[in-house]
C-alpha cells in the first residue's frame, strides 16, 4: 500500500495549530491556493464531510474526524471511492521544542484494475500534498 508520510515544523503550539487547521475556512483557503476545490455538505463538533474537486482529476466526497484531546484529525475518502480500495489521511501535531510537529501521513490502496495506475496515482497525490504542506508552512510560519 502506498504511503506518503511528510513532517513539517510549526511555530505555534499544538492545540493552536489543531484549532487552525479544523477550521474549515482554512483548509479550503489552503487547497484552493493547490488548485483543490472543497465545500462542505455537513458540519458539527467533530465531523466534516465534504466534496473536493481537484483540476484535472475528478470530484468526490470525504470526512475529516477532529479529535481534539489528542491532536489529532483523520480523513478518510468517502465516495465515489474508485479507484481506491481506500484512503486515509492522519494530521498529527505534537510538541516539538517551543513548537508543533506536524506529520501529514496519507495510505491508500488501489483497486485491482488500477493497479497499473498506482504509481501515477501516487505521484499525483505526492504534489499536491508537497503544495498543501508548503501553504500551511508559509500559513503557520515555519520554525
């Protein structure tokens, strides 16, 4: 399966870079400079489920799951799920000197008659995730 695990470093604590980046207006103002497109379709303490469009690849619906005594947020892609068997995506933010460590993992499996797309897959997935990450740095000021 494959995996792409990137860690960045934040200038704010962990509990202020969580509430940041469970606001829903940052995230959507974070993808929409990677050329990602979300709306969300239901909101409430801990669940967001939403659509994302991204240019050239098609649209679907996921849910991110806030955690928020452990830091933590899970997304998960909902529907249409194809070609993925599945993907999850982790948002960890730990202490980290006078600041936050941010790990961004994201697992995913493709289905069967994908397989010869997997790498293409995960490549395109790689730069938008590299772009994201690079936003939320410039965002919540690298240390």
């Amino acid at each position: 399966m494959p995996k792409i695990e990137k860690e960045i470093f934040l200038n704010c604590s962990p509990n202020e870079a969580f509430t940041k980046m469970s606001e829903f207006n940052f995230i959507k103002q974070i993808n929409s400079a990677s050329g990602v497109d979300t709306n969300v379709l239901l909101q409430n303490e801990r669940v967001i489920r939403y659509s994302i469009t991204v240019n050239n690849v098609g649209s679907w619906e996921s849910e991110r799951i806030l955690v928020p005594e452990s830091n933590l947020i899970v997304t998960h892609r909902l529907a249409p799920l194809a070609p993925f068997k599945y993907l999850v995506v982790l948002y960890v933010f730990r202490e980290y000197g006078h600041g936050t460590k941010f790990t961004y993992v994201e697992e995913f499996e493709v289905e069967d008659k994908s397989k010869h797309l997997e790498r293409k897959i995960f490549t395109d997935i790689l730069k938008k995730v590299t772009s994201i990450l690079k936003q939320i740095s410039d965002s919540l000021s690298v240390v």
